[in-house]
C-alpha cells in the first residue's frame, strides 16, 4: 500500500497543472525561432551566425529610413546577400523610396523595382512611418497612407500574392512629454530624435490620425496580407490591440521593440496580458527590431542577441520576477503554455513567412 501511495504522489508531481505543460529556461536553444523584423545592413554573417547558435531564423527588412532610393537599393543588396548565404535562416522583405514621390512616373517605377525585388526573392514589402509623418504634399500637408496615389502599389503587393509590413504612426508615447512616457527605450529615442517626437509638433497629424489613416487603407485592400510591425502601433493597451486584431482578421503583428510597453502593461495587468497573447497567439509573431551596422565586435553583438533573445524567452517561459532597463518597476515573467510559446515565437511566423525547408 505504501508503494502504491508513494506511486502516487510521483504521478501528481509529474503531470502537467491543468494539462498544459510548459518550457523551462534550459530549453531555449533547443527550442526553434523566429524573430520576424531584424535589419542586416552589412555583409558580415555575425547575426546570422549568433541566430544559428541559438536556434533563430529571421526575417531581414529593408526600410526607408534615409528616404533616399539610393539607400534602399543598398540595405537591398546586403538583404540578398544574407539571404544567398544562408538561405534557410533568412526572408528577405524590400521597401520603397518616397524620395521622388511627385514625380510622373514614381508609381510605375515603384512597381519596376518592387517587381525586380519579388523576382530576386522578397517576400514582401515594408512601408515606413514617413508616410504619414514626414512625406509633404505640395500645399504643405502631410501625405497619408489612405491617399489614393498609393492604391496601385498597395493593389500590385496584392496581386504578387506579397505581404505588407506597416510600421505606420509611433508608439502613443510619441505624443507624450518625455517624462510621461511608459518606457525608457521610447524616452531615449524620442530625445535623440526630435524630429520625430510628435509632442514638439503639434501641428502635425495625430496619433489617431495615422491609426485612422492605416485602417482607412486596410478597408481598402481587406485581403491583403498585413503585419502590423511594432504591435501595430497599438502597444500601449492589450485591450484595444485585441479589438484591432478582431476588426482586421487578416492582420497579424510583431513585437518588434515593443516588449517595454509589454512589460509596463504586465507590471498593473499580468492576468490581461497573459490572456491577450493566449488568445491571439496565432496572430502574434516574435520580433527584436535588432540589427548590424558594425558598430561592435562579432562577439559583443552575439552577447547582446543573446541577452535580448534569452531576456524575453524567460518572460513567456517562466513566472520568475524580474527587471529590464526599458521600465522602472518590476514585472512577473507570464509563463505560458509550450503551444503558445511555439505559436509566438515560432508556428505563427513559419506560416506567415514560408521559410525555406531545402
């Protein structure tokens, strides 16, 4: 009977809680990912060799941040390149210039160079904050994404059967005096770069105007694939992000420098964010926002991929408290279940993106 009993009580300590079962942090390397919005804009395989180590794979974005067709074609070539080499680690996205954006012929030489881009592997297409924040229409207002001029690129992407990456708007902070902001990574970007910080601008369009504007231009194209880049610009609440999610059922987002707002809504709301990424979790993908532009050694950047990776692999895996220098207060990691962990971090992503298995 004793026997029996101890038996017992070895099967209680062994079955999952609730039936679910969970990761530990030993497994992380084990354990495949994705980060779906990093930027490699060099040739040196650093990255990817770091994300080989820990059992990463990624997707490689271009982006125009210089507003210059001559920097877009650039970060391409460094994009292809990375692709070639490790073709199974990488997804390349492309991106457009609206640096010539009045001139005649900029819509069919958009196409033109979208077109080169899908042919030499992209996957998809990014548009940038500058349309909507920084692109001048010639009486001096700011051209949205809802403007009609930008329906045919939107229209080809759909019709190439490409995805659309929208980092559209900023995070709500952006609106916000430095000193009321949610996170201190959105504090130190938005000091160094005043240009885009919307508070010193009040004669610009809003938050609510660019999320407008966005939403305008999904009603306009409902069946196109949309991943809305860093949580959609709808960080600062779960609540809403949800809804968003639920009006737009094609849409998917990333994480992609947004884990501080995460972390700031967990410290007052652990159970609600816990609940949100349970239930979207098939339309939630991983992502850092990190890249390479050889400002560090080898090593440092493969310590620091490692420290950012594994930091927000212990805040899904594990219940542990713990501290991040993009808040002030200290949070309750969510531990969710391994099938959610997959989908987040991997299965979500592997079915949007398409990753080369040969």
């Amino acid at each position: 009977m004793r026997c029996l009993t101890f038996l017992f009580f070895i099967l209680i300590w062994t079955v999952p809680i609730g039936g679910q079962t969970y990761y530990e942090l030993e497994d992380y390397r084990s354990v495949p990912k994705i980060d779906v919005h990093v930027h490699i804009s060099v040739q040196r395989l650093a990255f990817a060799l770091a994300a080989a180590d820990q059992n990463f794979r990624l997707v490689n974005i271009v982006v125009d941040g210089a507003g210059t067709w001559k920097r877009i074609r650039e970060q391409w070539k460094y994009v292809h390149f990375q692709k070639d080499v490790h073709p199974r680690l990488f997804q390349p996205i492309t991106a457009f210039s609206v640096e010539d954006f009045h001139e005649e012929d900029w819509e069919s030489r958009t196409i033109a160079w979208l077109d080169s881009c899908f042919a030499e592997g992209a996957l998809g297409v990014k548009v940038w904050k500058n349309i909507g924040m920084v692109l001048k229409d010639q009486d001096g207002s700011n051209v949205m994404l809802d403007d009609d001029r930008l329906d045919r690129i939107f229209q080809h992407i759909i019709e190439a059967d490409k995805l659309e990456v929208g980092h559209l708007g900023e995070p709500l902070n952006c609106w916000l005096p430095l000193d009321s902001m949610s996170t201190n990574n959105d504090r130190s970007y938005f000091s160094e770069h005043p240009e885009y910080h919307m508070f010193l601008h009040p004669e610009l369009p809003s938050y609510q105007d660019q999320m407008d504007a966005r939403n305008r231009r999904l009603d306009k194209h409902s069946e196109i694939k949309f991943m809305g880049a860093h949580m959609a610009s709808i960080e600062w609440s779960v609540a809403e992000l949800g809804a968003w999610l639920d009006r737009y059922p094609n849409a998917t987002i990333d994480l992609a420098a947004r884990m501080g707002q995460v972390f700031s809504q967990t410290v007052g709301n652990r159970e609600g964010v816990r609940d949100f990424f349970i239930r979207y979790a098939d339309r939630i993908m991983y992502a850092t926002d990190l890249g390479d532009r050889m400002t560090n050694t080898s090593e440092e950047l493969a310590e620091y991929l490692e420290k950012t990776w594994m930091r927000d692999w212990r805040y899904f895996v594990t219940d542990q408290m713990m501290e991040s220098d993009l808040i002030n207060s200290p949070f309750q990691g969510l531990k969710l279940p391994k099938n959610i962990v997959d989908k987040i971090l991997h299965d979500t992503a592997e079915a949007f993106f398409s990753f080369d298995t040969e």
